[in-house]
C-alpha cells in the first residue's frame, strides 16, 4: 500500500511541470527585482528626501512628546 498516494501528497506533475513553475516563479522574481531596483534608483537621485509624519520634506522625524500626544487619535 502506497502511503503517499493514500495521503494524496503524491508527485505533483513531473519534471516538466517542475519546470514550469520554477519558470513562471523567476519570471515573476525578476519583475519585482526590476520595479524595486528602478524606486530604489529613483529615490538616490532624488537624494533620498523624504517626507516626516508631520512635516516638510528634509526635516527629521523626531517629533517633541508634545507633539506626539497631539496626533493621537481622540485627544
């Protein structure tokens, strides 16, 4: 009696199969890899200025306790 196949965790294709979803799954890889690289690349030219919570462009994201209670929700 053949374990596996009572489990129903048998061999899923074969070696084509295989390849196909390694195919398709490197494909896919490669297009994230590449929209990332293009905003990381974007973002170093720009200089890396970013946007704070609360603030213009440049400045730092520190914020003063003050400041920090104020833009809780409900307060």
């Amino acid at each position: 009696m053949n374990l596996r196949r009572d489990r129903g965790r048998g061999k899923t294709g074969g070696p084509l199969r295989a390849w196909l979803r390694r195919s398709i799954l490197g494909a896919m890889m490669t297009g994230v890899a590449f929209v990332v690289e293009r905003r990381l690349l974007k973002a170093i030219r720009a200089g890396g200025a970013r946007t704070s919570p609360g603030g213009e462009p440049g400045t730092s994201g520190s914020l003063s306790a003050a400041d920090q209670v104020d833009d809780q929700p409900g307060r």
